[in-house]
C-alpha cells in the first residue's frame, strides 16, 4: 500500500498546565501529540525555554507539528 497517497493524520490536544503540573507551574502549554502510525504519544511544552518534546527535545516532529497547526 503506498501511504504518500494518505497523510498521516495528526492529533493535537492542548492540557492545562495548571491541571497537569499544578498552580505554581510556569510551563505556559502542554500538548499531547498523537501521530497515526506511530504507537505512544508526544508530550511537548512551551516555557521560557521555548517549545520541546518530553523525550525527543527540539527537534521532535511532534514540536513541528504543535507550530504548524492553525492558530499558532
């Protein structure tokens, strides 16, 4: 089956960083990234540091994706 013909879907999923890390958390945004074919999820966060992957860091496609969807 060639699967350049069917893009990967991607979920994206925005928690509240209060309701994850708790009141006094500076991280700004967490996201949970789900790509199709993969098994397992991405956690990616934005602080001060800038956005990045729990397991990946920067250069995750889960961080390229969170920028590239609409409205970021």
């Amino acid at each position: 089956m060639q699967l350049d013909f069917f893009p990967e879907q991607v979920r994206i999923q925005e928690l509240d960083p209060r309701d994850v890390a708790g009141e006094k958390t500076r991280v700004e945004a967490i996201f949970v990234v789900r790509f199709e074919w993969e098994r397992g999820m991405h956690q990616v966060f934005k602080d001060h540091y800038g956005l990045y992957c729990a397991e990946h860091g920067r250069l995750c496609r889960a961080v390229s994706a969170v920028t590239a969807r609409p409205g970021s």
